[in-house]
C-alpha cells in the first residue's frame, strides 16, 4: 500500500528496503519490485558482496532498478566500527560498485558520516567509485551534526573538487538529530545536489530524516531562490502523510509543516481578518495544492457498493477479491450508521484495518465499566478459531483492563511497546483508530483497529496484533 500510494506520489526512486536485513525484508522489496512500474524500486546494500547479491536478487522484478551501497568513511567509523584502513575501505567501495554493475546499471554510493569525515578522503573515494561506474554519489549527514551553512560548503567542495564529479548525480541525507534535517537538505541543493533522500513525516532513525513534505513544498514555493522543480504531484502528499501515519501508529504532530492539523488553521483575529479579505496575506501555498479540502467524500448509509469501490480505487486501494469487497462494504454500511459523515480517512482506515492474517482471534462484543475512584473492568466476548470465549479483566484504566481480558484466555506472553490513539476525523463523531505493537521472542508485529468507540478499537487492535502473531508458520516435532 505505502509503496503504491508513493508511485501515485510521483517519488522517483523508492529505497524499499535492505534485501540482506533478513528474509521479510528480502521478500518486501521483491514484492515492491514485482508491483511498481513507474518508480525505481532500490535495495540498500552494505559494501559486502552478501548484500549486493541479495539486493540484486531482489530488485531482479523491478522494471527500473537501483543498489545503493555505502561504507562509512569517517575515522571514527573506519577505526571503531569496521575497524579497516582508508585503503582497505576504498577497495570495499570500489569492488561493491563494480559488483552491483552485474544486476543494475543504475548504481549509488553513500559515504556514512560524510559529515564527519575528511573532506580529502572523501573526495578520493568518490573519484575511486565514479571511476568504478557509480551514477549517484551520496553525502549524508548520518548523525545530524551539520549546520546548513557548513552543509553547503561542504557540498560545493566536493561538487568542485572531485575529478568528473560533472558526470554524476550528487545527493544529500539529512538526519533531525538538531532540528536541522529539511534546513541542511535545502542548502545542498543550493550547493548543487539534484537528489534528496527524505522520508514521509519525516519517519527515520532516532530523530527521523527530512521531511519529503517540507523539502518539496520548499523547493515550489521558493522557486525564486532555488530554481528547481520535482514530479511529485503534491496534491497526494497529504493523504500519503495519513496512510503513514496510520499504517505505522506514529501520529503528526498537530502544528506539523504542511500535514499538521493546524497547518492551515488560523486562529489569532488578526490573521483571520486577512485571510477572510484574501487568502494570500496570511497563506503561502494553498491548502489544496498538498491535498487539503479533497478529503471529504459523498458517501453514507445510502451509498451502494459500486460507488464504494470506485472510491477505493480513486484511493489506490487494491481490493484482491469481491468476497473481500463484501467484508469491507458491510464495515463500511456499520460505519456509516453511526456516524453522519465519512471521510477519506474512515476508508483508509477501514482497508489498513483489514485483517490479512488468518482471523484466529475475531471480537464479538465488549462491554466495561470504570468510575471515579474505582477500578475498571471489561468482558471481552471472542473467537478464537471456532470457539467462543470470555475473558475477564481490571486495569488501570478501561482500555487496559480490556487487554487483561484478552489476555486472560490467551496467555500470549507478548510484550506491548506500542499503544497510539488517533482521531481519524474531526469532531465528537470521529472514528478513533488505535495501533497496538507487540512483541514476541523477537518478533515485532502491529495491530490496527478502528471504531467510534476507542475501548472497541483497542480490543480489535489488539487482537489484530494477536492475529498477526498467529499467523508466524509453525512445525510440529514428534518422537521418532
């Protein structure tokens, strides 16, 4: 879905994994591969020649493929982390991109911690691996130490100085560590980058990397300062923004750039005066030009299943079979008897919400109470498989003594390292989406559920995750 909906997005490359991460990832990328068409699909790569074979496999499906390979080249890292020598790294570098040159034409190299490596080594390693048949060179900011005006020299230093660096496309990765991801990104595109690697929401490591949202808009409404263009269809970025946020549980913040709730919200009277009498003294951009005011449909109770699946596919929402179809429609006429309006968003909800898994552990009913100074309790009514049962719980709180329930007849032994609560829509009558994340001797799997009622929405959340964790294949050992 997310690698779908950023085809739809207009992004030029899609980096859908580390091939050699594991097997899942191995097989998220070629399914990434087999499906999009009008992006490059890449795999991240270590300069190993493991990971290149891996990623080369993987990427095999992709009708415009990438391997993108780095190795670190600060001291630090080549000391400390690969403990090698500045000669022993250049070889790595060199022979990973000649390697990748037997599964894709199209090949990158990143230099880790560029931003605390030696410009001179840099640039050696960068002539060694244009020489070697690298098409894009890659300068990231790995652990979010630059300054944008630092950034910039350093950039325009490399760009100058490095032998046929004419003939390549240069790149920048910028980590948030200080805030300065988006700041760092726009400043090496003045110093002469054409690519930048960003994230939706600015999801990543640690702090995250730059926001793709941020830089793009940056780039069209600056176009005086910067004078360059992207082929994102920037009227996408807002419901990407939400597909992220929900398939991933982490939740934007309100006053976010561009995606935030309050992005085009005004408040003070002064400003609200002025965008009353035209919108462009307080306003930028126009809300619509990122996705704004598109997201409300015609769609309610009386809506019949054909208009429904049109606008699942006007969503990018692939519906693999009518039966399929069915499950979703009767969700959707549930829905809409309890609320006046649907939005985009219950829709997405309700697809991200479906249970791919086998429904092992399927909710029938919950009822609970909780009161000032007392403690709540729950009953949850369940399936799991073909039985029907009832578990008990108390809790801290309504949604916690709803868990305890669940887990009174489970005993799944997992771990929860993730509750997120979202409001999908607006107003007392928003459908509240809730992702619970669990964990079980290392594996790490997300549930999703959704209802009006987020007591309702946790129990489906988490037996969603349940669901998940059941579907883990299993062998059964017997004595000889």
């Amino acid at each position: 879905m997310i690698a779908k909906q950023l085809e739809k997005l207009r992004v030029d490359i899609i980096e859908a994994g580390f091939a050699a991460a594991s097997a899942g990832d191995h097989a998220a990328v070629s399914e990434v591969a087999k499906n999009i068409k009008n992006s490059t699909v890449c795999s991240l790569a270590r300069a190993i020649p493991r990971d290149i074979k891996a990623a080369g496999e993987a990427i095999s499906y992709a009708r415009n493929s990438r391997i993108h390979t780095f190795i670190a080249t600060s001291p630090i890292h080549m000391e400390k982390k690969l403990r090698m020598s500045p000669n022993e790294v250049i070889s790595a570098a060199v022979e990973a991109v000649e390697l990748a040159q037997n599964y894709t034409d199209d090949v990158e190299f990143s230099a880790e911690d560029a931003v605390r490596s030696d410009l001179d080594f840099l640039i050696e390693i960068f002539e060694a691996v244009i020489k070697a048949g690298a098409k894009t060179l890659n300068v990231p900011d790995t652990v979010g130490y630059s300054m944008p005006s630092d950034w910039g020299k350093k950039i325009s230093n490399l760009i100058q100085n490095t032998r046929d660096g004419d003939s390549v496309i240069w790149s920048t990765h910028c980590h948030n560590d200080l805030g300065m991801a988006v700041a760092n990104s726009l400043a090496a595109v003045s110093s002469g980058v054409r690519q930048v690697e960003c994230t939706i929401n600015g999801i990543g490591e640690r702090a995250g990397n730059a926001s793709l949202e941020e830089i793009v808009m940056g780039l069209k409404v600056r176009k005086d300062l910067y004078n360059c263009e992207t082929r994102v269809d920037t009227k996408q970025i807002l419901q990407t923004s939400r597909l992220i946020s929900q398939i991933t549980g982490y939740q934007v913040q309100p006053n976010k750039a561009i995606v935030g709730a309050n992005a085009f919200a005004h408040e003070s009277g002064i400003h609200q005066d002025g965008v009353l009498k035209h919108r462009e003294t307080y306003e930028i951009m126009a809300p619509q030009d990122v996705g704004w005011a598109t997201n409300r449909i015609v769609l309610g109770k009386l809506s019949g299943r054909n208009a429904f699946k049109q606008r699942l596919e006007k969503l990018g929402m692939d519906v693999a079979s009518d039966e399929e179809l069915g499950i979703l429609f009767q969700k959707f006429k549930e829905l809409a008897d309890k609320k006046t309006e649907i939005f985009d968003e219950d829709i997405q909800s309700l697809v991200s919400g479906k249970n791919k898994h086998s429904e092992y552990y399927r909710l029938e009913s919950l009822s609970q109470e909780s009161k000032t100074g007392g403690k709540p309790t729950a009953s949850v009514t369940f399936f799991r498989d073909k039985e029907k049962v009832i578990g008990f719980g108390k809790g801290n709180g309504p949604v916690d003594a709803t868990v305890n329930a669940i887990e009174s007849i489970v005993n799944s032994k997992s771990q929860l390292l993730l509750f997120s609560v979202n409001a999908i829509t607006d107003g007392t009558q928003a459908q509240g989406e809730v992702t619970m994340r669990l964990s079980l001797k290392g594996r790490v799997v997300n549930g999703v559920g959704s209802d009006p009622d987020i007591v309702v929405a946790s129990a489906k959340a988490y037996l969603n995750a349940l669901n998940r964790l059941e579907s883990q294949p299993r062998i059964n050992l017997q004595q000889p």
